[in-house]
C-alpha cells in the first residue's frame, strides 16, 4: 500500500513538471493552461472583467474574448498547439495591461501573440508576436526575456509600432 502512494505522489509530481515545462510565459501570476486533447475550459479573468477562454476543437484551440456577454475569437484557431497559455500583463507601465496568448507548437518553439487596447479603444489588436524556443518573461518596462533551451537569453525592448531591439544577448 506504501508503495502504491508513493508511486502515486511521484507520478502526480511528475505530471505537474511536465505542464509546467511546456509553460511559455513565466512571472506572470493571473495565467490558464491548455494542453491539447484537454477538455479543459481555462478562463483568465481580467481586471476590465473581461475574460480569454481557451479550448480544443477540431479545428485547433481556440483563444475567445468573452466582454459583455459576447465571445469572439482573438485570432485563428492554432492547428499545431500541443500547449496554449493565456495571461494578462501590464508590459509597458502604463496602467493598462495587454492579453499574452501562448502557444508551444513544438518541444522547442513557442509562439506569444501581445494583443493590446490603445487608449480610447474598445477592442484589443494584435500589437505583436514572438518566437523563441523554451520560454519568456516581461519586465513590466517595455522588454522581454527570450530563453532559448540552453538557458541563453535574449533580450527586446518594444518600440511603439510592435516592432523591437534586441537590447544583449
């Protein structure tokens, strides 16, 4: 019996390091996680009271903005995500925070899409979208952390059109 609940913790330890390996965005604490094949409804809350709702589908996950009662889709269902990460983060300091949509399409590659409203806007719009390998982190000063596999990292300062510099590497 001993024995059987020990296998048990490891198997569920386990479990809990392989999703949050696959996690793409990190530092973030108001996040969801999806795994494909789940039939999981993860929903982050925003501090507007919106809310981005993922799930599987035939047709891919799919990432939803669910404001005033209405859903609408933030952007195409992703076909090859074997991972989806939604998390809401102030990445500029300017008191609004933006909508992070991740997606691990491999072991090694992940993709996040910075979504943002501008002042006087009521929808959010794709500002832009990052590649890297393992993982990401923001500041909360304009830049981000791209952590390849091996750990190396790279670093982007956000310009105002969505484009960046790499700052160090």
């Amino acid at each position: 019996m001993r024995i059987q609940s020990f296998l048990i913790i490891i198997l569920l330890n386990f479990n809990s390091y392989l999703t949050f390996s696959q996690e793409i965005i990190k530092g973030t604490k108001n996040t969801s996680i999806l795994k494909k094949g789940s039939s999981a409804l993860p929903q982050v809350r925003f501090k507007t009271g919106e809310m981005v709702m993922m799930k599987n589908t035939e047709e891919g996950m799919n990432f939803d903005l669910i404001k005033n009662g209405k859903t609408s889709p933030m952007m195409e269902p992703c076909i090859d995500c074997v991972f989806g990460q939604t998390s809401e983060f102030d990445i500029d300091a300017d008191g609004r925070t933006e909508v992070l949509i991740g997606s691990r399409l491999t072991p090694e590659t992940f993709e996040v899409k910075i979504f943002k409203k501008t002042e006087f806007e009521v929808e959010y719009k794709l500002f832009t979208t990052l590649n890297g390998q393992d993982h990401c982190e923001f500041a909360g000063d304009n830049t981000v952390k791209i952590f390849t596999t091996d750990l190396k990292i790279a670093q982007l300062k956000f310009k105002s059109d969505g484009s960046w510099i790499v700052l160090e590497q």
